[in-house]
C-alpha cells in the first residue's frame, strides 16, 4: 500500500475572508501526513492592478493576462499570498515551503494556444515532476503551490489553481494513494444552493448528468465538478468536494462530497 | 575535503540593469557545483510602493519598515524579483528555486530590537536549518534567496541581503568549503574609485583600516567589507567582492578582491 497524500485547493473566496482563512489554516495543519496545499488568487490582484492603474483586459468576456497583469499575477500569487500562507503555517507548527512551476522545474507548461482568443501569458501544463516533490515530501516539508507556472524558457505563466492540484493528484498518484481536496467556502455540492444542510454525499458521473440536464448544478460548480471527475478517470484515489473549515472531517468521509466512478 | 558551495550575493544595482543583469545569469550559471543566490531588492519596490500611493517611511534619516512597506517588499522581492530570476535560471539550463526563510523555516530571525529607533519589520538572523538547505543542494536544486525571513510567529520580516548570504555561508560553512562572493557593479575594493583598474587583489585587516584612517574606502563599500572580514572571523573559507558578470573568473582568483585574515 501506498504512502497516503492529502492534496487540498483552497479557492480565492477562503483567501479573502480573514475569519475563514484562520479557520481553514488551523483545519490544514490538522491534517496528518503528507500534504499539499493548493491556493488560488482572490480579490487581492485586482486591489493591487486597480491601485497601480492596470485595466483588466477581456476579450469576449473572458480575462485576460497581458504582461501587466502578469505581473501583478506574479507579485500577489508567488510573493503576499504564498509566503503569507507559508509563514502562517509555520506559526501552526506546520513545515511548509511554498513553490512555483518555476521553482526546481516543478510544473512545466506552455502558452496556452488557442484558435481564436490569445489569453496572453497563461499556462497550460506539460508536466511534474513527481521526483522533486516526493522528495520535498520525503524531507517532510509541506508543499503550499502558487498558482503559477514557466516554460523552461524564461517565462512564468498564469495557471488555474484547480487544474495545478489535478495535475499534481495525477503526477504524485503513482507515488502516494492521494486524496485531492477542492475545498470552497460551501458544505459540498449541494441540491438546493441555498441549503447547507442538502449536502449530496456521493456523486457519480450519471447522477452529474441527470443534475445538470434539469440545471440543479450551479453555474460556478461546473468546471470544478468536471475537473474532479477528470481527476478520478487519470487515476486519483479519492476526490472530494468541501467546506475549507472541515478538512479533517473530509478526509475521513464524514462531511461534504465524495465524487464516485459510479 | 568538504563539497565546494558558492554562495553569490547580488546587489540591487544589478537587479535594475537589465543588461547587467542578463550578464550576471549567464556567467551565474556558468559556476560549476554546489550554488546559492542572493538576491537584494533594487528600484522596483520603490516604483510599486509609488505607484500604490505608500510613502516611504524615514526616521532619524533611516529606512522604517513599516506594515505597508512590508507588503511591498514582500510582493517585489520575494514574488516578482525571486520567480523571474528562477524562471530566468531555468531556462539557462540551472536547476534553480526560490525561497524566502519563511520556507522550509530555512532562516528563523526576531523583530529588531534597537534602543532609540523602531525600525519596523526589519529582521535579525537566528538561526538556519543548515540540514534542510543541504537537503536541497543533494536534490541538485540551485537554492535563490529572497531577502526575506520570518519570526516562527507568522511573521515575515524585511532582511539585509548581506547578512543573509554572510548567515548562510557561516551556517553551511560547518559541511561545506564555502566561497562567498559579494557581487555588484564594481571590479572589486578600488584604491581609486574612478579607476577600475585600481583593484586591490588582496585585503587584510591591516591594510584596511590603513585605507579606512585614510578615507579611501568609499562609504557605501564599508558595510559590505565589514560584513565580509565578519564573514571570515566566523569560518567562512574564502569571501570574494568583484563584478556580477565575472563570476567564474571570481572563483578562480582571477579577478576581484579576495579579503584575507592578514
């Protein structure tokens, strides 16, 4: 049997509400074992691109990121948020390093190529380098990813926090049994969004179906569902979906939502 | 015989010249062996800190760091600055990543405690994990320090690049032969500023204060050379200050100046 993994994503709405992030960092540095913490963005790049006068560029509705905002992307994901979280960490008695793709060429990607949108400097993934990591893993630090990643040929690029994680669940999943967390600030999937307590606690690729088709799937959940989904078919262990205060009681199957082959 | 490190601090200076500094990658990445980098601030936080509306905080005519200033030096040196210089180092083939003391707790430090000034968020040394740094340097990794430690507390903590790369050649001094090379915009101590043929290839103690008493050191190299001869009482084997673009020639003994014990 396989050393276990908990690799956890924390979404930007975690990261913006200081209540809930202090609650999320002491859930995390509850977890036993081995883990990665996965963060995304949050509302802090916006606050400082407005501040230093950058426009956020959209074309046909979907952002941008121009060189500018690759910037501030770089400044706020690597540099306040990363090291924040790991000196926080740190303070919980938790032995966290935080890392780019760039950093030992952990994640390697590429501009992203697109028939007809140029998103500009974003990343899709090429690979990991599960020796590197398993071996930070083996020293027994804590890994805490920024959402951002390089192409080997000098440029850093901007990368979705939630396919990071998948990825990462996918390169380390032939080294560890992995556990690949989507935390958020919600129970689970829910049946009627506006109830906490209509938590599903399994789902499975036809019941996603059937939810979708009737349209009882918020908007927002969709990509994220789907990634897990794709997470399971390459070979994670367990996927599950959650509240970021609860980690624990995820890990053990006792709260949130269990994505299942069937 | 201990494994050969070098341990290369650049200035600020370097960082805001991007011929320079290209210069620099290319002959940092040409140094055979074992390597850390230390890496300063430069312009940039000035520029970001304007631009963000924060004033720059003097006191007795000192730089404070103050809670805001934190911020920024945090996002420019330990974002922006660290991850381009590693993604830069990557793609010249040198298997670099970035850290902060805060990762991995690699360098520990307190609060300053100064009788009259309160200089902020400035940071004192402690300790390094000397295991943890050597742990990384067998994985092949090319460690690039960010001038930036923490508390332990949750804390991080603006902190002089030279005292870091002089900490770091002391704590790795004990497994390591390490050189420690202070790099910047210069060829090395000059007798005559406004010569860079005047380098002085070897500088004692003595000979020092002689130049010192004679007020032929220029005032901004003083901290630098105090730190290095400091560098050279507490074990460090070999301390070097000559031009970012001639590392290996720095190395070699063929350029520079090489402070000595006498």
């Amino acid at each position: 049997m396989n050393m276990q993994l908990s690799i956890i994503k924390i979404s930007g709405n975690i990261i913006d509400d200081e209540g809930k992030l202090t609650a999320f960092l002491d859930s995390f540095a509850a977890v036993k074992g081995k883990k990665i913490l996965v963060h995304g963005g949050g509302k802090l790049a916006t606050k400082v691109a407005e501040g230093l006068g950058i426009r956020q560029q959209l074309v046909d509705g979907r952002r941008i990121t121009d060189s500018e905002t690759l910037k501030v992307v770089t400044m706020v994901y690597a540099g306040t948020i990363n090291k924040n979280l790991v000196a926080r960490l740190q303070a919980r008695g938790c032995d966290a390093m935080g890392l780019t793709g760039a950093d030992g060429n952990s994640i390697r990607a590429h501009k992203r190529v697109h028939p007809e949108i140029d998103y500009g400097y974003v990343g899709d993934v090429d690979s990991v380098d599960a020796a590197f990591l398993t071996g930070l893993l083996m020293l027994d630090k804590t890994i805490v990813f920024a959402p951002i990643t390089h192409d080997g040929k000098g440029l850093l690029l901007n990368t979705n926090a939630d396919t990071i994680a998948q990825e990462l669940a996918r390169g380390l999943g032939r080294s560890f049994d992995v556990s690949l967390v989507y935390s958020f600030e919600k129970s689970g999937v829910l049946l009627d969004t506006d109830n906490e307590d209509s938590v599903i606690p399994r789902l499975g690729p036809a019941f996603y179906e059937e939810l979708k088709a009737k349209q009882l799937i918020f908007a927002g959940m969709i990509p994220k569902l789907d990634n897990a989904f794709a997470a399971l078919r390459s070979g994670v262990g367990r996927v599950i979906i959650g509240r970021a205060e609860e980690l624990p009681l995820l890990l053990a199957g006792e709260a949130g939502t269990t994505i299942v082959h069937e």
